[in-house]
C-alpha cells in the first residue's frame, strides 16, 4: 500500500517520459519545472525557477480570465490541464497585446515570449 501511495505521489510530480531536459551539446540544460497532473503552473522566472503558483483544472473557471496577483509575471509554464490555455500579456486578456495558446496534454515552456500576467483556460 505504501510503495502504491510513493509511486502515484511520484508520478504525479514527474514530468512524462520523453520530457527529458532541454538543449543539445554544449548548450545550456533546462529541467523542466515538476507540474501535477491537471493543472498549469507558472513561475516568475524563466527555466521554471522561483516558486511555482499552481491552478488546479477543478477550482479553475473554464473560458474566463484569470488575472495573476498584482504586480505578479510568469516566465514560464507547465500546461497538464488536458485543456488548452492561452496566456496573455495584458492582465485583462486583452488580445491587444501579446497571447499565446498552448495544449493541455503535457507542454512546458521554458521560456515566455512575453510576461505573462493572466491566462485563459478552453473547453477544449
């Protein structure tokens, strides 16, 4: 029972496999940033660093904006959502500014095009 509660727990903050660190030969290596399953993660630095805010797909409105805190910015992502989430530069998810749009089924991104500053999550 409890080496099925330590493999569930494990797999649960362990990027799939195939998500293996990012760059090539002689290039900077990025491990990617532990996201659950069913949620999207965001951290203030690029490279998945800094502390992660976490937006649980149940607790989360479906097609309507999500602004971040105040005075917060994301620079990179994990989307495990199973939904696509589009991330915007305006903390109104005015589509003025910069957006993106990534899938749900497993997408880090370890660096934003932009800061991020509020996000959108689809029906599908």
């Amino acid at each position: 029972m409890i080496t099925a509660l330590l493999a569930a727990l494990l797999a649960a903050t362990t990027p799939p496999a195939g998500a293996a660190p990012t760059g090539g030969k002689g290039a900077k290596t990025t491990t990617l940033g532990p996201c659950g399953p069913g949620r999207l993660c965001l951290w203030p630095k690029p490279d998945f660093k800094g502390r992660a805010a976490s937006h649980e797909l149940s607790t989360t409105d479906i097609d309507s904006c999500i602004a971040l805190p105040t005075g917060t910015t994301a620079q990179s992502l994990a989307n495990r959502t199973g939904r696509p989430v589009t991330t915007y530069q305006s903390a109104e998810c005015a589509e003025t500014g910069e957006f993106e749009t990534y899938p749900g089924r497993g997408t880090w991104v370890p660096q934003t095009p932009y800061e991020v500053r509020a996000f959108k999550l689809w029906e599908r």
